[in-house]
C-alpha cells in the first residue's frame, strides 16, 4: 500500500546544522587564512563577504570546511559548482532523521550507513558533510571526467575521509542510476540534487535574478561576475529537472531491493505532484515530501522506498 507523508519545519536550519545564525569570521580566517582579505566590513558594521564574488564565497566554503569539518584541503576547477555549505548539509540531516524509523528512534552513525550521491560534482560536497557528520561511508557518482578527477584528489587529499568515500565515474549519458549501483552494493539512501533548469539560457537568467536580490541584501557593492557557478551538465538537462527526476524514478524501479530510501531534490513545487503519481505508478510503498527552510527560502526533496517498514529495519541487520 502506498503511504505519503510531508514533513515540514517552520524556521531555519535543520536543529543538528552547525551554522545557526551568523558566520564567525574571525574563527573562519583563523581556519582559513586566505579568507581574510575576502572579508569586508558591510554598512551595518558587520563582517561579511561579497557573496557575487566567486573567489570569496569559494574561500569561505573552504573556511567553513576547515573549521567545522577538519577538511584541510579542498578546491575545486574554475567555473565549477560552488555550494553553499549549510543548506547542503540540511539535506545531510534530514536524510539521517528519515533513517531514524529503521533505527529506533535513534540517528545512525557509522560507516555501515552508505549512501550514494548522484552528481557528487567536482566539489564532492555531500560524501564529505555526510562522512564528518554522522560518519557515513559514500560513492559520490559524476559524468565529468574532470569532476572525477578532482573529487578523488579531494577525498585522497584528506585522510578523515580517505577511506569513507569512493568515486564512480558514469559512462553513458543515457542514464542516471543504472551502472553506479553493482550487483553487490546495498544503499541506505541515494540523494541528489539534480540540474534545475532546462536549458543554459534558463540558468543564466535565474543567476542574474540572484545576483540582484544578494545585492540587495547584502548592501555591497558587486561586481558583473556571477557566483552561480556550473557547467552546463551541473546546471542544465533536457526536460529541466522534471525530466531528471522522472527517469531516475524509472531506473530506480530497477535496484528498488538494494536501496532503503532514494531521495532527489525538487527545487520547483509544481513538480512535487507529478512526481509523487509516477512514484505511485511505479509501485512505491512509502513517499515523503520533506521540506527545508533557510530563512525565507523554502527548499525540498522527496523521499521514496519500495521496501515494507519491515524490510527497511531489517535493511540494516
């Protein structure tokens, strides 16, 4: 029988994220010495960064996995995805809160817990929040040769997680999950946060609009240069996301045995109906529409399983 639920939380940052409130900059350029000739003081007489500059928000990441995550090393290629680091591990949290059924009640840790990322990036950001975080082992997944190449240096470069995460290179462009599980494998969860837009142009209009609004907010001045970030496979497909996301349902119809949970994130509302009818019709026993919210910016991913509860408890044994 299938079974939906919508979890939401009204406020901030999930309750385990570590970056409540305001960035503390001076322990940040402490961690990062590089930071510090990024960091500005804005018209409220704050420390701050200019969020429109590439180089500083990548120097804050860095900062930020220093500091909170012990990464010594991490860097990515020119015009490469950056992410922003607290709204990325929420998804981390949220995914170890829907683990939690299986476990009691309680939030599982250990490298037992294996999940899958789907376009891990060059940035390889989620294995390494979810690995320091809960201490979770993790094939990060990419189509990008060169992608590949920098999230296993990353993963190499740091000993905390060397031997927590494996990188897994995907060879046809056809396909999303089909080839980066092996008969082997068993997943507590697969996430992904998979291109929003349907085509490049899309893409750049939607950074212009947010280069704008941190203008805005920030009360700096900016420069022209955009911090959106991506190649065109990390930010654009056929179809937008729909049409990812769509597929990735059907191939995961495929491994529905060897994997607890698979979760995608949504970035438009609309689709959260469309998907959850093809999860229907696919034969999902459970799916959940999760909800995130940074400050006033409310994000989502959906969560299905083919397994019983009972099945997912004893997933794990």
């Amino acid at each position: 029988m299938n079974t939906e639920k919508t979890t939401s939380r009204k406020g901030g940052l999930h309750p385990r994220n570590l970056h409540h409130g305001q960035y503390d900059f001076v322990s940040l350029m402490s961690a990062c010495p590089e930071l510090k000739p990024h960091v500005i003081t804005n018209p409220r007489g704050e420390l701050s960064i200019n969020f429109s500059d590439p180089q500083s928000v990548l120097l804050l990441n860095k900062a930020l996995l220093a500091y909170f995550y012990d990464i010594a090393f991490w860097q990515i290629p020119e015009g490469y995805l950056c992410p922003p680091i607290p709204g990325r591990v929420d998804y981390i949290h949220y995914i170890a809160d829907l683990l939690t059924d299986s476990f009691q009640g309680e939030v599982p840790t250990g490298s037992q817990i294996k999940g899958l990322d789907i376009g891990c990036g060059a940035n390889c950001i989620y294995p390494i929040l979810g690995s320091r975080s809960y201490d979770w082992s993790f094939v990060g997944a990419d189509i990008d040769s060169l992608a590949i190449k920098t999230a296993s240096l990353l993963v190499k470069a740091n000993p905390n997680i060397s031997k927590k995460i494996t990188i897994r290179q995907q060879k046809s462009k056809q396909h999303i999950l089909t080839g980066m599980v092996k008969s082997a494998d068993r997943f507590a969860f697969t996430l992904c946060n998979p291109p929003f837009h349907a085509s490049m142009e899309a893409a750049t209009a939607g950074s212009q609009r947010k280069q704008e609004n941190l203008s805005k907010k920030a009360l700096v001045n900016t420069k022209s240069e955009l911090n959106f970030a991506g190649k065109t496979h990390e930010l654009s497909c056929a179809g937008g996301e729909i049409a990812f996301v769509k597929q990735m349902v059907t191939e995961s119809t495929l491994i529905k045995e060897q994997v607890c949970w698979f979760t995608c994130l949504l970035s438009k509302g609309e689709n959260v109906a469309p998907i959850k009818k093809l999860l229907k019709q696919s034969g999902a026993r459970e799916i959940k529409v999760v909800e995130m919210a940074q400050g006033h910016k409310i994000s989502r991913f959906v969560a299905w399983s083919f397994l019983t509860e009972q099945q997912r408890i004893t997933f794990f044994k």
